[in-house]
C-alpha cells in the first residue's frame, strides 16, 4: 500500500474507514513503535484526518513517547482538564452521567482554534469506556471545503473570522462546575483570553489541502462584512459542516487510540452515557493556521 508517497510496512494493514476521514491501523504495538511504523502512521494521518489503533496496552510513559513523535505537548497551563499526576502533559477526561463533559457537549469545535496557535492534534487513548455511548464524531474540513460551490469558494476565500475560547465556556460551567477557588482563577483567565483572527480558508502545510477552517465552538463572527451578512453565512457553514459525508462516528473500545490532525477535522463528543468514561489525552502544540 502506497500512502503520501510512502509503503505501509508490510506487518501494518490500513483501512480507509469513509472515503472523507478516517482511517484504522492494525499490526502495531505502539509502545514498540519503530521509525518507519511511525512514519507510515504520519504519513496516514495527513491522508485521512484521524486515525484508530486498537487493542493498545501503554504505561503512561509509552503513550507519551508516541504522543511526542508528532512535536511537543502543550503545556499543562493551557488546558482546563484534570492532569494525570506525575503526568502533566496527559489530560484525564473522566465523566460519567452524573459528571457530563462540560466543553465538547453539543458543540462542534476545532481544539483551540481561539489562541493564535491551535494545537497540531491530540492522541486519545480509551481507559475506560461504557459499554453503549460516548461515541466521538470527527468532520473533514478538506472534504467541507471540496464541495462548496465555485461561487462561495471565491467568496470565502480572502476572509477573515475572529475566534474567542470564551464562545465554548457557557454560564452553566462556571456556575456547577468551576465553585472553587482555583477554578473561579481559571475562569478569569480564560474569560481575559483576547479574541484572534484566522482565515476562513486556510492552506494544511503538509498536505496543501484547501481546509474550511470556521467552527461552531469558537467562531464569532466574520470580518470585514456586516453583522448580518456574517451571521447568515456562517450559520451556513456550520450546517455545511454537518453533512454526514463529511465525518466519522467512532464507538470506543477499552485500548483504542485514536490520534486526529486539528488542523484538518472538527470533532464532537457524544454525552449520551451514564457509565463512567476515562480517557487519557495529551494535545500537541501547533501553528497559526495560514
């Protein structure tokens, strides 16, 4: 198999999952990875957006190493997330019915994408998970982008958004969530981050794909053209954005690792479970998108 100009090791199988995103990877340990799986792996992200591995068993030191193989991991300020202790690269995302995800639910949102650098991506890995939801959807933003029309390319193309972390924070997380001390502090901090610009269209630098880069989580508005105007066409991009050939539904399984390229994909967690789910997530840090 050829894969961005490069052989799939002949132990490793790949499986485009839709033909939009989404790929999964069989025949590797992750936590013997050598040089020329990892490449093929890379060089199967930037083709498909997101890809899964399963049936993975990694200390935290393993799945660290292969966290770092794509860059540096963002530091521990940047996230609201509980860290892992002796972890502080590794976020835990551990919810159940009762604790639901306070920032992913019912929002479509490209991580990050309200600091001037968003993260490159995040590595995933399913602890524990329920035995029926918590799904997680991921969306092509190449593949949104491919099927706009010529006109509204034209259009898009040269316009600017204003991104603000605040959109995602609604009032019902600081008021059930954030009651301490410390998490009042991270409220202020995140309600003074400044609002950024990114383009509308923005260029992937390893792919060269045209990306339809707006989401509903953190675009505000667009620049440049009435409040109006703004409005109606992004609330048209948001809704271009969910057609289903554009994205990916994966139900999780205790050992999967999924790792997904945030330049390229917005994703989406499912909140309809009331069994625990533990995940261990570390992002990596990114570029201003261009």
């Amino acid at each position: 198999m050829i894969f961005m100009g490069k052989t799939m090791p002949s132990l490793l199988a790949l499986k485009a999952i839709v033909p939009a995103i989404g790929a999964q990877i069989e025949g590797v340990d992750l936590a013997r990875l050598d040089d020329e799986a990892f490449a093929a792996i890379h060089s199967a992200l930037m083709q498909h957006h997101v890809v899964f591995l399963r049936g993975q068993r990694l200390a935290n030191e393993s799945l660290l190493a292969f966290a770092r193989r794509f860059g540096e991991p963002q530091a521990a300020s940047e996230s609201s997330f509980g860290k892992l202790e002796g972890y502080p690269e590794i976020d835990v995302l551990d919810y159940d019915g009762t604790r639901p995800p306070y920032v992913t639910k019912e929002i479509w949102h490209t991580d990050f994408s309200g600091r001037v650098r968003p993260t490159l991506g995040s590595v995933l890995y399913a602890k524990t998970v329920p035995q029926s939801g918590g799904d997680t959807l991921w969306v092509s933003l190449a593949a949104a982008f491919d099927a706009l029309s010529p006109r509204m390319k034209q259009y898009l193309e040269g316009l600017t958004a204003e991104h603000r972390t605040i959109k995602a924070f609604g009032d019902d997380i600081r008021g059930n969530l954030w009651k301490d001390e410390a998490g009042q502090k991270r409220w202020e901090q995140i309600k003074a981050l400044p609002p950024v610009e990114h383009p509308v269209v923005c260029t992937h630098p390893v792919s060269g794909r045209k990306l339809l880069y707006v989401n509903e989580g953190y675009t505000c508005r667009l620049l440049g053209v009435t409040r109006k105007e703004g409005e109606a066409v992004l609330n048209y991009l948001f809704e271009h954005l969910r057609t289903p050939e554009f994205q990916i539904r994966h139900h999780w399984c205790e050992g999967d690792v999924a790792v997904w390229d945030n330049r390229a994909t917005q994703h989406y967690a499912v909140a309809d479970y009331s069994a625990r789910r533990v995940m261990h997530r570390i992002t990596i840090k990114g570029e201003r998108p261009a």
